[in-house]
C-alpha cells in the first residue's frame, strides 16, 4: 500500500491527538513505516528528519540497538506484574539510580506525563492535609503546560487547550513569568511573584513550574535565577516547589536536569518522555523523606496515598528507562557516533557542542524580516517569527514545507523550534536548519 | 540475592501505589523474578498463581509466546513515532478492528485508564459546548471507579479514594445503585435515577457508568437490565453515556464487552487494562461519528479537541493490543491449552466453561458462616464475608494466607474475589478456591 492508501484507511477510523482532523482534507498524514536513527520513513521511501524527536521523547535514534535488546531481555522474564505488594528487578533498579541521580529519596510510579502532574499535585494537597491543613489552592505559571487531563490542565494556562474547559477545572492562581531571558526580567517577575504569595499562599499546597523552557507554551525561556527566586519564596511562604521537567529532563538543557542549572532542589519532581528514551509511556514523581513520612503510619489512620494505575512501574518500560541511564552512563560520542564501551565525550558534553553548533547555524535567520527573535536554551532552539494572525497559520506552511523537504518541523504558531534526538550530526542539523530558513523565508 | 534483601533495597526507594507503606514492616513485599502462565515466580523460587491478573490486565498468560513475538517483530521497524500529523501501521489496523468490534465509528488512544475517563469526559462537555451548551456536571454511579486523577476521581464514588481529595475535585451528581444483582433491585435503582436525571439533566454532559460489574468498588454486580434502563434515561433526557469497560471488557464479564449483554450502545466507551494482553499500558476512547462531526471544522472556529499525550498510539503498545485481538479471533482452546492455529473452544466459549466451573466450586462457601453472598458475572467472581469493621483488615489476612500458599489474591475489604487470565486450568481453579476457602474459614 502507498502513503495515500493508508492515510484513507486510518483517517476512517483514527481521531488524532492535538489535530483539527478537518485540516487533513488538504494535509497529508504521513503513514510511518519504520524508524533508524534521526530517521523516519513512510511507506514511499521518504525520508524525514525527526527534528522534534517524536514530541520531544525519543533521545539516542528511533531502533536504538541497546534499548531494543533490553526490551527483549525482559520479555522474556517478565513483561508486567501488579506493583502493589510485589516489586521486581528493574523497578528496584530504577529506583535506586534515578534517586542517586536527582538526589530525592522516594519514587512513585505511573504511564504518562499528565499523571505524574496529577499525583504530584494529590500528594502536594494530601501532604498538607495529613498535618491538619486544607490547602485547596494551587500556584502555576502564566503561559504554562502540564498535560491535559483535569488537574493537570488546571495548573496549565496555554488558553488553546484550557478555555474550552474553564467551567469544568479546578482553581488556581497564575503567577507572571519573565518576558525573556534576561536577569532583570526574572528579578521583575519575582517581585510579581513575590505579591501573588503574599497574597495567596495560606491556601496554596504547591507552587509547580516547569524550570527553564516552557516548551508546549511557544518555547519560552527564563533565566535559572527565576528558578531560585521561585524557590527561595517557596520555602519563606511554607509552599510546596513542583518542578516539571517532563520535557526538559534528561539533558535537554543543558544540564541532566533543569534544576540543576539553579541549584534548586524542589519538594516534588516529575518525568516522563524521555525517561525511556522514546520508547514506551512511564512517567515518575520524585520527592522526599519529608513527604513520605506524612504519609507513612498505621493503616487505620488513613494517610495513605492510595493512587494507582493497572501498569505502574511496568517492567517492559522500565526495561527502557533503565536502558536509556545506561546510555547516559556508559554511552560515548565518538566522531558524532554513539559507542558503549569506548572512550569519548559524554553525552552532557557532547549535547553541549552540539548546541554550539546549532546555535552558531542559526545566527543568520536574525537577518529574517519575518524573525523576531531567536532563543537557546541546551538542546532546545527556537526562532520566533513576527505576531501573524493565528488564522494566517504561518507555522502551518513551515510545517508542510518540511515535510514536502524531508524534515519534520512542527510549529508551536509562530514559533519554529528544533529539538532534535542527541545523536544528530551536523550534517542533518544543517539541512535541518537550511529546511527551517528556507520555509521561513518562503514567507517574508 | 534473596527475597528479603530484594525488598530492603526496593523499600528504600520506591512508593507503592494504592499502598499503606508501613504495612510492608511486617507484610512481605515480594519480588517478581519471572512470570509463566498464570504464575509469577518469586527470587527464591515460590510460585504464586496469579488470580487476580495482575490488577485485572492480563488475559493469555505471563510471557505468553505469540505476543513477545508480535512486540519483537514491532521493536525492528518502529518503537514510536509522534502520532499529530503521523500514523503508523499498526495503528490502521487496531484502529479499524476495534471499531468494527465494537460498533463504533471513531478511536481516540491514551495511556492508562485514568486519561481515558479524563478524555471521555472532556469530550462530552466539549461536544455540548460545541453545540452552544453549557453542562458542567456528571452524572455518575453511588460505589463507582474510574481511576484517580482529578477528573476521573471527581466521577468516582469510593470514598477510600475519593474523601481526602474533596476540596479539589470537581462537582457531580451520583445516582443510585441496585443492591443486588436481581431484575427487581435494578427496577428500584432506574426509578430513582430517574428522579436524578429529573433533577439535574440539563446542567449535565454525560452519564459515566461500569456496566455490570464495579470491580474496584468491591466487586458489586448488577442486571443488564439496570444498563438498558440508564441508557433509555440518558435517551430520553439527551445525556451522553460514557460506558466505562477498562476493567469489564475483552470477555471478562461473559460476552466480549459488557453493554452486548444489555444490549446497549453507549455514546462513549474507554478501554484499556486486558487491551494489550496484560503487556503495556494503552487506552482508547470509542465515539461515534456523530459526536466526531461537532469538532469537524475550519481551524479557525477552534472546536477541534485538541487532547494530547506524548506517546499516543505507541506502535509496541499497539503491537501488543493487536496481538490480542489476533488472540481473540485465531484463539482456540483444546484439552484446556490455547492454540492458535487448531480447532477448538472461542476464547468467549471456553470463558463460559471456565466461569461454571469455578461457581460451581464456589458452592461450598455458602457453608462458611462468615460469608454473606457470592456472587459472579462472567469470569469476575466473588465472595462476600460478613462486615468484619475495616480495622481488622479482615481481607489482609486472606492475601497473606494466600501469598503463603502459592495464591495471589488481593480482597477489597471484606470481599475476596476471582479475576485469574483466561488460561487457568481446572486444578489451578481447584488450588486457588481450596486456598481461598481455607483462608476465610481459619477467620471464622
């Protein structure tokens, strides 16, 4: 069967995520058929640059040979048991390192992202009121992104996907956030926030943020310094620190994880996407000692945090995870090549040359009539094009000037952004980035 | 190592779902080191059967052959790819056959249970919305589950899970149950639910309901009746339906989803748990076309339900979903033992065997003076002790007396239940009852 054949038989059936499917009488949805490295192929032979690593999720290439053969191992022990009042050797694994790695104490377990939110949010609020506190409030960031089922969309404020739904959200109190990078904006917007908690903060449990980029919200970055500023009025006003880095997590920054480039430790944090390298949904809150115990008594004093999901820490998933923290263990770059057991760059330093690279190449979209601004933060690249009306669909027509070029771009409105699995080379950054001016400048 | 230091290690890091901690000070947490069949093997060589499918997920077995093939042969062509804009092979394919299984006309997919009640839910409001309708409430069922996120613990009724939450939950109106499985009892509940819907219809979306069997909520059943009642109320007062089958679909309730016994097409249906075999975590939400229409427009209108995860319609979930449905169609039993390319007994026939056979042993326990009822819808079966107050932890005593003898059960207060994979065999039936029985009876 070719592309177009297959397109009619899954538009039948198929509803897709994030997608007015009435855009695909005109947008051809491009049936996949296999994936090697930074490659995706349809069933035609085209070939695509997976410039936004499958919605920010795959890290070391699509078929990665080690997490491929860690999946199969485990299938055959153990593909899945209940987690509640049984463990098993992955989970037990994973626990410990990914503890060791973030340095929290205590992990919980669940499938995707959105979840990881809700619970962090439960767990925040079931905290408070274990030690006698009703705090039915929550702190989020303008412009912010969490998910979208109902606890996590409410803490969100992207108005695409929350307004629709207002009268069916909880509440909670949106905190201005810097209007770019710089440290004067952060220190404006934290005396901004600094009125928000005076104001609120008896009735809040969590303040939750996603530190450093917020990515479903246009990419917009922060200086680490708001990150700090956040913390510090977090411990003066008694509120819980969520940081999300979900997106951001597993060196997409920079640094292992966001926090790290504030030194900031917070209360509660959450992961998923590239936790499995790309592979399978699992998601992750971290927390302390000093939350665990809150919840940690007899039976009948009904503290427990009872949540749960059928595929909690589901060892084939976890197979994934753990085999993605041994690439970033023991994995190496070699003349851009990926190698286990060899010497070379780590991938932190080698994900740092890269973002040179893709940071030097795209010096020339400034010279763009149509380019307001373009932004860096680690493995995360954006250029952002002037304000044209959202009917316009200006990203749109990048998108499928992509496409129609072999790379997949997919545009948050005027933003075009890269961020790419670490493994790219510079070769397929470059006709990613020449793809991405070229269409930008079909437009001026 | 051994089962204990196992333990020691996994208890220092992990947070177990749906779990009092404090518990495992003296309750063992056992370690998993592989599965077979229906039994789990333990790292000292204990075997467990698990009759309890591992929270309802598994149908074919513990590393059942035909689907590691199918999710090994999914491993060297594609493990993931973003599904806006994309679609895979698989997908096409789960996609028309769900839908032609089911009677529906359009999938939407997510991760776990709980994202699919979210998804439901917000679709519904979003349909009326579209319509020019405000209505911000549900209906839902008195003992029901949905999962534990915020919007599917709003619609939930098990105050175990849901009381603590209360604050930031969002509103709906509950309605009624029967009390037992009679056509009488049913009768009473619909009058009553009809004074509900009386009430509140026109400020509510949907009616979210788990036909036949609520499982979480101690395993109560009621008469087909009872659905088709609640489907002819939703009719007549122009409220959605949302048949909640993660936990009663793919032939666990005696046909291969719930609603055929009643009879009944619900607007909405959400599916997950025995979807993929027991394997990884996938759920879908099933619509029609005339629910699909109301968000079919121009982008610019923004009524598209813009809904996403990042590992929607994962191919290896997939993989293992149509694996089972292959199961399903190719499956015989001959001699007890599942073939797939043999004559024999459906899946569904030999179900309706194995099902007698098991009320017919539960006979006995009728002379237990510490049972109250058992009762059994398909291959869901259960037994009711009397209302031992929850501090005694009655059925915590029944799991330990059956983790001692080679039987996972897992009792929801004072009911133990049956819920064991397809493939168990009369003497493996015969060894789960006799340690269930001996459990109950040393309790007397």
């Amino acid at each position: 069967m070719k592309n177009y054949e297959i397109m009619q038989k899954d538009l039948k059936y198929n509803w897709h995520p994030c997608t007015q499917m009435k855009d695909h009488e005109f947008l051809p949805l491009i049936p996949i058929k296999k994936g090697e490295g930074v490659y995706l192929e349809d069933f035609e032979g085209n070939k695509y640059i997976d410039a936004i690593s499958s919605w920010w999720v795959n890290l070391f290439g699509h078929k990665n040979p080690y997490i491929n053969k860690k999946i199969k191992e485990q299938l055959e022990t153990l593909e899945h048991v209940i987690f509640a009042g049984f463990t098993h050797e992955g989970a037990v694994k994973l626990g410990e390192r990914i503890c060791k790695l973030t340095n929290f104490d205590k992990v919980f377990y669940a499938d995707n992202g959105s979840s990881a939110v809700e619970i962090a949010i439960k767990m925040s609020f079931h905290f408070w009121k274990n030690n006698g506190l009703i705090r039915p409030l929550f702190f989020s960031l303008e412009n912010s992104y969490h998910g979208e089922t109902i606890g996590a969309l409410s803490v969100g404020d992207v108005g695409l996907y929350k307004d629709t739904y207002k009268e069916i959200l909880i509440k909670n109190i949106t905190i201005p956030i810097p209007k770019d990078k710089s440290v004067e904006e952060a220190k404006k917007a934290l005396k901004k926030a600094r009125e928000v908690f005076e104001r609120y903060h008896q009735n809040v449990s969590a303040l939750i943020i996603e530190p450093l980029v917020q990515c479903a919200g246009y990419m917009k970055m922060h200086h680490p310094i708001f990150v700090k500023g956040l913390r510090e009025l977090c411990n003066e006003f008694n509120v819980h620190l969520i940081a999300d880095e979900i997106a951001v997590g597993f060196g997409r920054t920079g640094s292992m994880f966001a926090c790290n480039q504030a030194n900031v430790k917070p209360d509660f944090m959450t992961l998923s996407k590239g936790l499995t390298g790309g592979y399978l949904p699992l998601s992750l809150v971290l927390t302390t000692n000093k939350i665990y115990q809150a919840f940690y008594c007899d039976y009948k004093e009904l503290k427990a945090f009872l949540h749960s999901h059928s595929y909690t820490a589901n060892p084939l998933a976890i197979a994934a995870a753990n085999a993605t923290l041994d690439i970033f263990e023991k994995g190496k770059f070699k003349n851009e090549i990926l190698f286990y057991d060899e010497e070379g760059e780590s991938i932190i330093e080698h994900n740092k040359k890269t973002s040179n690279y893709i940071w030097e190449k795209m010096q020339r979209f400034k010279d763009l009539k149509n380019v307001k601004e373009i932004r860096q933060t680690g493995m995360i690249s954006a250029i952002e094009m002037i304000d044209y009306p959202f009917e316009k669909r200006m990203g749109l027509k990048v998108y499928e000037y992509g496409l129609k070029n072999g790379v997949l771009l997919r545009p948050l409105g005027n933003v075009i952004y890269f961020m790419p699995p670490y493994i790219i080379k510079k070769e397929e950054i470059d006709k990613m980035i020449n793809v991405a001016f070229e269409a930008i400048k079909s437009l001026e």
